[in-house]
C-alpha cells in the first residue's frame, strides 16, 4: 500500500470518527436547547392559568390550540409536580402526535384540579431533523473535498520524492550521467536528494576503482601465466625427464591450466555483473543448442551417454556470447557429471530449457550450488560455472533452477 493512500484513509477514517462524536454531541445538545425552549413555554402557560385562577377564582376557559392543549381534571389531593413526554391525539390534525406535557395541580374554591398542560414537539422534531440532515450533509461534503484536497495537494506535496525514486530506477553504474538534482520547497526532501546524490557519485567512483583494478589484474595475471607456459615448453623441449619428473610437469601443466580458467571465469563473472557485455540481437537458440550437442559429440560418444532430445523453435534477444557461455556450462556439467552408459535429456520449447542428466550421487542442495567457488568434492572445474550461469539469466530476467527427479539431475531455464 502506498504512504499516500495509506494516509488518505488514516486522516479520512479520523476525520469520520470526530466528525461522529462531534455530530452526535451537536445533535443532542440541540435537541435539549430546544426541548428547554418547549418547556418554557409551558411554564409560561403554567403561570398564565395560575395567574387566571387567582384573579377570577375559577378555571380557565379551555381552549385547543395548534400545538398546546390544556386538560383540568378534578382529585381527591395533590399532585406531583413533573414534566412527561407524551403522545396525544391532536384533533384538528386527526393523527397521534409526540409532545411535552407538564402536569400540576391547581385549587379552585377548595377543590384540587390536575393540570395538564402539552405541548407538540412535531415542529421541534421536524427542527431537529432539518438541522441533522444539514449536518450530516455538510460532514458528507466536508469529507469529499477533504479527500480530493489531500490527494491533489499530497500528490503535489510527494512530487519530488516520486521524481528522485525514478532517477534511482534510472540510475545505472556505466552511465555517464549523474542524477538530476530536483529541487523542493520541503527541506526533507531536499536532504533525501542531496544524500541520493551524494550515495551515487560514491558508488560510480568505487565502481569505477573495481572495475579498473578488476581489469589490471586481470591482465597482470595473464603475463605471468603465459611466462609460466612458455618456460614450461622451453624446459620440455631443453631434455628428457624420468617418469617422476614427466609427473610434476603434468601437475605444474595442470595448476596453470586451472589458473587460466579461473582468471577468465572470474573476468567474465565481472563482465555480466556489471552489465559490460552489450552485444543483444536475436539469438536461435535451438541453431545454437543444435550446434553446441555437435561441438560435445565426441564426448557423448566417448563415455557412451544416451542423448535424447526435443527442440523446438525459440528466439530470445540476449547476447550471443552469453547464450554460448550457459549452455555450454550447463551442458558440459551434464556430461562430466554423468557416469558411462547414462542417460542426458535436452529439451527446449517456447517457455524453457531443460537439461537432466542421470548421475550417482543424491540430490544437490539447492541453495549452495549456486555459489561462487562450490562445488563437490571430486569435480575437477572452478567451482564459477553454475555462478555464471544463474548471473546471466538474472541480467535477462530469466529464472534458472534445480530439481532432483531421481535419477536426474535437472537445471532448468525458464524464459
């Protein structure tokens, strides 16, 4: 969820539960204002009949009004004294209507009379109702523009920050270009720009010290190894050797090799993680799977593996380099991992590249095989190959796994 929306509903959700409270609070103290102005009015009628029968020592004339109605029934004593609310039956409206009464009690030559004086509440009702809608639709229309007003302003207010997380998406190691500095009202996010800013030239100067010192030596490593290999031919061809000294020599022979392999495993590694291989066109795959089971044919037929395949058509825009380097890490594993007489499966279609292969041991941890220099005991490679292979689907997106299906080992490409 987003911080804006996220906001939008915590202030939204706020605003509705004060808007509540404070709405229930105006709604009953107008209710008891006006319930306190119905009252007064029936004092006042209270005192006018008193103020009658003291004068003229009898009660008054009954007369109904619209909405006030006195009753005067004869008691044996007095009367509390309270106010009710009531329903009477109002004749001029032909209908039962809610009102306020207040009975008391009144003498008249000796004799008690009960007073029952009401009021109708029905034009203080449809008040009180008329005054609630209006509030609820001022709440309503106050909460609209409440939200229309925190998204367009908060959306204005967040530009900035939206406009520096898109440059960091744009943001790549072997551009030239620095990040553009956008500059803001709002100090916070002219901190976040200047430390973004400040975070990226770190990152392209350390950058650039790797990949220099990556490629010196590299190259440095290489000088020595050739020294190596041609003082080794020179000292080959300088005399015999006995089998013990044959021996060294293949071991020495052996190391250099390893040596070799390793620097340009490790030289490449650093290529793709850096993005430094650029040569994308349109690659066909099946041609190049085809091509690659041809370049490995001796070696299927030297350990007798039975290979089964299915290809079908599939182009993929990558480099043609890199396409080479996974397949032939991938199927290369397979043959040197599969025992004489055993079984490799290719299969490509228009989703993924499967490759399985029978193999001796149990299954592989998943997690591991995939690491830089790991490898089982008696493998014979750098421990890179897998490394560089998932690192090349990663720079395509591509997803590479693993699974045991026993007998097989199977690494699959999903495209």
């Amino acid at each position: 969820m987003k911080l804006l929306t996220k906001y939008n509903r915590v202030n939204l959700a706020s605003a509705v539960a004060v808007l509540f409270v404070t709405g229930l609070i105006y709604y009953k103290a107008i209710s008891y204002i006006l319930n306190d102005q119905v009252d007064k009015d029936i004092l006042i009628e209270e005192q006018e009949t008193f103020t009658y029968v003291k004068q003229n020592n009898k009660l008054p004339k009954i007369e109904q009004y619209k909405d006030q109605h006195i009753f005067f029934v004869r008691v044996n004593g007095p009367v509390e004294r309270r106010f009710i609310n009531t329903d009477y039956f109002n004749p001029k409206e032909h209908e039962a209507e809610s009102g306020r009464g207040l009975i008391t009690s009144v003498q008249v030559k000796g004799q008690t009379y009960q007073v029952t004086i009401i009021e109708s509440k029905v034009e203080t009702e449809d008040l009180i109702r008329i005054i609630f809608c209006i509030t609820i639709g001022v709440i309503l229309f106050l909460l609209l523009v409440l939200s229309i007003a925190n998204r367009l302003i908060l959306n204005r207010i967040w530009q900035p920050f939206y406009n520096i997380l898109q440059q960091l998406r744009l943001f790549s190691l072997t551009d030239n270009k620095d990040i553009a500095i956008s500059n803001s009202t709002i100090d916070e996010f002219n901190e976040l720009n200047s430390a973004v800013t400040s975070m990226a030239s770190r990152v392209k100067t350390d950058y650039k010290a790797l990949k220099t010192f990556t490629e010196n030596a590299s190259h440095e490593l290489l000088t020595p190894i050739a020294v190596i290999n041609s003082k080794l031919d020179s000292l080959i061809q300088a005399g015999e050797f006995n089998a013990e000294q044959s021996s060294l020599l293949n071991d020495v022979y052996d190391a250099v090799a390893r040596l070799t392999r390793l620097n340009q495993s490790l030289l490449l590694l650093a290529k793709i993680e850096n993005h430094l291989v650029r040569d994308d066109q349109v690659v066909d795959m099946k041609q190049l799977v085809e091509n690659k089971i041809n370049q490995f044919k001796e070696l299927f037929v030297n350990k007798e593996l039975d290979l089964k395949c299915d290809l079908t058509a599939k182009e993929i825009k990558a480099s043609f380099f890199l396409m080479d380097v996974l397949l032939n890490n991938l199927i290369g594993n397979a043959i040197r991992h599969t025992p004489a007489s055993g079984t490799v499966e290719i299969m490509l279609n228009m989703q993924k590249l499967s490759i399985k292969n029978t193999g001796t041991g149990a299954e592989l941890p998943g997690d591991e095989i995939f690491k830089r220099f790991s490898k089982s005991a008696n493998s014979e490679g750098s421990g890179l190959g897998l490394t560089i292979s998932k690192q090349i689907c990663e720079s395509y997106k591509f997803e590479l796994s693993y699974d045991y299906e026993t007998p097989y080992h199977c690494f699959t490409v999903n495209f």
